[in-house]
C-alpha cells in the first residue's frame, strides 16, 4: 500500500490499473476497489490537526530540564511558569481527509500541522509561582513583546 495517505481510490485506481490498461477501469470497477478498501478499514477520514513541534522544539525541555536539574527548592520559588494559548475567533480554513486505518491516526503522514497566524484571534496569558495569585488584567487591541 502507499503511504501517500493524501490520495483517494480513484487516483490509485488511475496510478495501479488505468495507466497500465488498454481499457480503463470503469466507474463500477471503481466502487469495486473502494468497496474492498473498506474491508479492510482503509478509508477516507478526516485528519487530526495539532500543532507543529519541530525537532529542535521537542528537544528543548528535556535541554531545559537538564540544565536545571540541580536546582533547589530556593531557586525554584522565584521562577514563574507560564503559557500562553491564541484562539482563532474565524476558522479560516476547512477539513482534510487522508486515506488511513484507524491506528495510523496519529502518524506523522495523517495529521495536518497547524501554526499560529495573524488574524481575528484571542491571546490568553496565565502563569503561576509559590506567591499568591495577582488579578486578570484585560488588555485591548494589539499587543506586542515591547509591551
């Protein structure tokens, strides 16, 4: 099987039998494969988005974590910890399916990488330490890293 899982059963359809054949597979032949597919739970599913991590992202905490990994509990109190997560308010683009079996859902070659990207989007900003919590403050318009 190819692990193009972006194609469908009538591009394989035209790649295995039609671009080898004299006649080509008909429409019923076509439903025929697809129909065969399906036994065997190979269909097409809408793929499962989640954000981009590159190499050198993946390697990052565990650079962090050994880099701080004589810390006492005296130096870990005066660190704040944060994240920050943007929510897209208009999805700007819509569902891609790829051709899979259900435990090939989450392999590298069924899953679409999503990045942030400008647009209508809410920021939200939250960290925490040992001290008490500080109130919400709502920022409006845009904000920079200067700001």
């Amino acid at each position: 099987m190819s692990k193009n899982h972006n194609t469908t059963a009538a591009k394989v359809t035209k790649e295995l039998f039609n671009s080898h054949l004299i006649d080509p597979v008909s429409m019923q032949k076509r439903k025929e494969i697809q129909q065969e597919f399906h036994k065997y739970n190979l269909q097409g599913r809408a793929a499962i988005v989640k954000p981009l991590i590159t190499e050198n992202n993946a390697k990052k905490p565990k650079r962090w974590g050994d880099d701080h990994k004589t810390w006492t509990y005296d130096d870990r109190k005066y660190v704040i910890w944060s994240d920050e997560s943007s929510f897209t308010l208009f999805p700007t683009s819509g569902q891609v399916y790829v051709c899979r079996m259900p435990k090939e859902a989450y392999i590298h070659e069924c899953l679409v990488p999503t990045v942030k990207h400008e647009g209508r989007s809410v920021m939200i900003l939250a960290a925490i330490s040992l001290y008490p919590t500080a109130p919400i403050i709502t920022l409006n318009g845009q904000i920079t890293a200067n700001d």
